[in-house]
C-alpha cells in the first residue's frame, strides 16, 4: 500500500504535489535542490545551471482567477495579471497556509530513482540524494512524483545557423537573459516568436538602436485584455475558430505586421503581448523571415535565441524516458505505461494555452488517487495505443512543442479520470444559473473527491468571488 511518497521539485507543480499528497493522506517528502520554493518563478539576477531562469520584465500571461489553485484563491490586491515577484508571492503564501514547507528537504538533489529489487511485487523506490554538502543518502519510498519543469535545459540549435562559427558578435540561449541593461544602442536580433522571444523583443526595443524578430512560421498575437475591458482569457468560449481569428486581425492585421502564420488559432499556442504591435508600428521592431544564414557580424551586434528547451530526467532510468514520436512516452503526460506498479507520476510536464497551476493541481488529484487506488489505469496496451493516438492527433504541435495540449479537453479528460467532471444536465435539473455559468463560462466548479474544503460563488461577470466549503473551481 501506498504511504511514502518523494516529490521531486518544489515549484509550483512540486507544492500542489505535497498537498495533493496531505489531502490523501499520504506522507510526502519533497526534495529540492535550492534554498526555496518557486521553481521558475524565482528571479535571478545571475542563471544557475540545470534551474529555470526568467527576466525582470515576466508578467504571467493568464489572469490571477485562471491561474491560482482551486482552493486557494490569489489576494483581491494582488493584480489580474501578477508580476513574477507577485506569483512568488502567492506560491508563498499558497506553502504556508497549507503547512507545505516542513515537507520539503531545502538543498538537495537527487541523483537517481530506481526501483527496488523486488518492485513487482512492492512498487516501491530508492531515491538516492545529495546534500549541499555533498552527503548522500538513500531512501525507499513507495511512489515518486517528478516536478521538475521543462525550462532547464536550452535549446540553442547551432547548426541550424549556417555561418555562426564565424559569428563573431555575441549570441546566447534568452534562458541567460535578465534584462535589456548592457544592450542600450545595439542591433539586436531575436530568433523565435514565442512568448519568450515577443516580450525579449519589446523589453530590449526600449534601449536598442533596432530589434529584428526572426520568426519560422509566425504566430497570433493576442493581448492581455478583451472586450470590455475583461481579461482575454475568461471570456466565453464560444468565442472561437474562424470568429476569434477575424477578431484578432481587426485588432491587429496579422499579414501586415509579417506575422500571420499558416496555422490556425488554436493549432499552436498563441504569444499573449500586448506591446509588440505597438513596438512594431513605431519601427522599434522589425518582423523578419527566418534567419537564413551568418556572415560575419557587421549587421547586428547580439543575437538572442529564444528557440525553447531541450527536456529530460537525468535520475530516471533510460527506459521510462522512451519516446512517442516527438512526445515523451507518458499516459495522458503522466503516467509511464511500461510499469507494472503505476507508482511514477509526472507532473507538470505539459504546455497549454492556460496556466500551469490548475493542470499540475489536477495531475497531482489524479495521481495521487491512482497512487491508493481508488482509481485504476487502463493496461498498458491500451495506454500506449491512447499515447499513439494523442501523438497523431497533436502531430504539428508535437514537432514544434512536444508537451503542448488543447487546454480545456485536456481538464476534461482528468476530472473525468478523477470522477468530478460536472454533468451539465444533471446541474441543469438541479441549479441552472449555476449550470448556465458553466457551460457558457471558462470558469466552473466541481466536487473534489477529498475533503478540500471550498465553495465558488459568482459574480456577474463569471469571476469566483467566495469561498466556503464543498466544491473547486477550475
């Protein structure tokens, strides 16, 4: 039976995972390599290698209510959309009004997760770690969950870049970037159109002489706020498809601007930035093709390459790291199929146009049920004919991001896995103005099967505004 419980990483998909844990009743021990929490959400000045690093400038791009955890909702001064120091500020107080923090072991790595000798029959782990002062020690525990993000690891693609050998102007990965300081009068180039790439481009394009963003494909660009001054992202979703493109092209004529791309809306994850039209219209950035090749370094005095990251898990074993095509080998992102004891989970591991804290949150529910039992996986012929699935249904997507997902289906896969999907006709018969917010709002509240205590009341503008016991909102 399931009891110990080792949760690596404690970022913001490491600390639902503790309490995930608690909330069944599980005894977890966190272990994180740095002396806090926040995982990305912890600014650096000066990178460190193997953790995630962001810039000065990072706004999140979801609003606080579509961001937060279902029980806990971000303070009413806190901003709709945070600045980092505030979502670390929230992952805080998230940590200490749970009790979070005496589970977790503060500077501490782990070196390997193997199974133990006899893991058929136990399902059980030995986690090897190492201290900051270099004592390792080994510990058996009967699940993992692995938290450990996806921003470590840049992806700088050199060879892609016929000439840069010769290069002889400065490039680096934006995982090194901090701020726009030391690049004031410079020609910069920036590679890559995601949301990493269109915020480096407007915060250097304050102080540069140029900016020049390199995009392969183009991408949509929306903004932060929608009609009505509403955040973008809590409106109704029927506002979708070939309606929210010709939207957005009102707002912002895509194939003027050199941004259009050849996909759909929702084929990609769109870059949220509000200033970059604006920087564009005014000459500070100019949209260019994809860079096609370096000859010298008389053009542009820096090159920024915001070209994503490289992912893995140098502590597991090779064999639960096996690919499906460009996706990494996991049952709906979580669960290696090949186990015969489902007592690994990844969470966090995933990319959807949506924040990150409620698809951790739910991954962590659903593992975690798994973990005692109450809920059970299909075989592992059946997880892996779904994986293949998934892998030919995302194929442009996997290519391009190989962890991304369709936001909203994929909740509605784990609250079904889970078992507190709402059933719209059945909240119909019993509370319609409640069944009307959730089938026409973002927003909806469910049963947790645990005793979470909370209950979302609404607003008129669809937006969580209590919280007592009974029901989430996600």
């Amino acid at each position: 039976m399931v009891q110990r419980v080792a949760v690596i990483g404690a970022g913001p998909s490491g600390v639902t995972s503790i309490k995930g844990c608690l909330d069944e009743g599980l005894e977890p021990t966190c272990f994180e390599s740095s002396d806090d929490i926040g995982g990305l959400w912890r600014f650096k000045e000066k990178p460190e290698p193997g953790r995630a690093n962001i810039y000065k400038s990072v706004i999140i791009n979801s609003s606080k209510e579509m961001m937060s955890f279902s029980d806990f909702p971000p303070p009413a001064d806190l901003p709709n959309n945070m600045h980092h120091s505030e979502v670390l500020l929230y992952l805080r107080l998230y940590a200490q009004t749970f009790n979070l923090l005496p589970r977790i072991r503060f500077q501490t790595t782990v070196i390997s997760v193997r199974q133990t000798t006899n893991f058929e029959v136990t399902g059980q782990w030995e986690v090897e770690t190492e201290s900051r002062e270099g004592q390792r020690e080994t510990r058996v525990f009967d699940a993992v969950m692995v938290c450990t993000g996806h921003f470590t690891q840049p992806h700088l693609p050199l060879r892609d870049f016929p000439g840069i050998e010769s290069f002889r102007a400065k490039y680096f990965h934006n995982w090194e970037y901090c701020s726009a300081e030391g690049l004031e009068e410079k020609r910069v180039v920036v590679i890559g159109i995601g949301n990493s790439g269109g915020d480096i481009a407007v915060d250097v394009s304050r102080v540069a002489e140029k900016v020049y963003l390199s995009t392969r494909s183009g991408a949509w660009v929306v903004g932060r706020v929608g009609p009505g001054g509403l955040p973008l992202n809590v409106l109704f979703p029927s506002w979708t498809n070939t309606m929210l493109e010709k939207k957005l092209n009102q707002a912002l004529d895509h194939k003027l601007y050199g941004l259009k791309p050849k996909h759909g809306f929702f084929a990609q994850i769109p870059v949220v930035n509000d200033d970059l039209p604006a920087r564009i219209i005014s000459g500070r950035v100019a949209v260019k093709p994809n860079v096609g090749e370096f000859c010298g370094s008389t053009v542009v005095d820096v090159v920024v390459s915001a070209t994503g990251y490289n992912y893995s898990f140098p502590f597991l074993p090779s064999a639960l790291q096996a690919k499906c095509g460009y996706r990494l080998q996991l049952y709906k992102h979580v669960f290696p199929p090949a186990l015969t004891s489902p007592t690994l989970a990844v969470v966090g591991f995933i990319h959807g146009f949506g924040a990150i804290n409620p698809l951790a949150e739910m991954q962590a529910c659903w593992a975690t049920r798994v973990f005692k039992g109450l809920t059970a996986l299909l075989t592992e012929e059946n997880m892996m004919k779904e994986i293949e699935k998934d892998t030919a249904t995302m194929f442009a997507c996997s290519e391009r991001n190989p962890l991304e997902v369709h936001y909203i289906p994929y909740m509605d896969s784990l609250s079904e896995e889970v078992g507190v999907r709402p059933n719209i006709p059945w909240l119909f018969f019993k509370d319609p103005t409640l069944a009307l917010q959730v089938f026409f709002r973002t927003l909806h509240t469910i049963p947790i099967p645990s005793d979470w205590t909370r209950k979302v009341g609404w607003s008129p503008s669809g937006y969580p505004h209590s919280v007592g016991p009974g029901v989430s909102a996600f």
